[in-house]
C-alpha cells in the first residue's frame, strides 16, 4: 500500500511539472483565417492561434496570406513565431520533420 500511494504521489509530481518543463511547440498549417492587421486570431491548420505584438512574424517563403503555408511555434499559450513556409511542408500524408 505504501509503494501504491508512493508511486501515485510520483506520477502527480511529474504530470504537474510537465507543462512547466516541456521545451516549445510547433505546427505546420496553412493559413486559413487571419485579422486584417497583426494582432488578433488566426486560424492555421484548423486551430486558432491567438497573434500578440510580441509574436514574431517572418515572411521567407512568401507574405503570410490566406492559403501561405507556415510553421507556427509557441510556448504554452502564446504563439512566438509564425514563418512562412514551402507548400510541401503542409501537405497531408507528409511528415514535415
């Protein structure tokens, strides 16, 4: 009994320090929806991202519009980065690693 409760005591340590240690995020989508300025929320591969001013925006494969593919990283809740990529990267079926 006492390794039973041990071990439950173990993995709720672990499974609330997950979240707080995990490295970032991220996605590959095409964008579906976006604000017409910066900040707002956006809708890249069927999730909605939520862009702040202190999100990173980068346009190397192209402008980030409607139908731009992308990879999006974030942090928790907060997107850091959304970054224009090739169209390959979000192709179904494919493996974008």
């Amino acid at each position: 009994m006492k390794h039973l409760i041990g071990m439950l005591l173990l993995a709720g340590t672990v499974l609330s320090a997950s979240p707080s240690i995990q490295a970032g995020e991220e996605f590959y989508g095409t964008i579906e929806k976006r604000p017409e300025g910066k900040v707002g929320t956006w809708t890249i591969g069927g999730r909605e991202v939520v862009v702040t001013e202190k999100t990173k925006l980068e346009e190397d494969e192209g402008p980030l519009v409607v139908g731009a593919c992308v990879e999006v990283e974030y942090e928790g809740d907060s997107v850091e980065e959304i970054e224009t990529e090739k169209p390959e990267k979000c192709r179904k079926g494919r493996n974008p690693s």
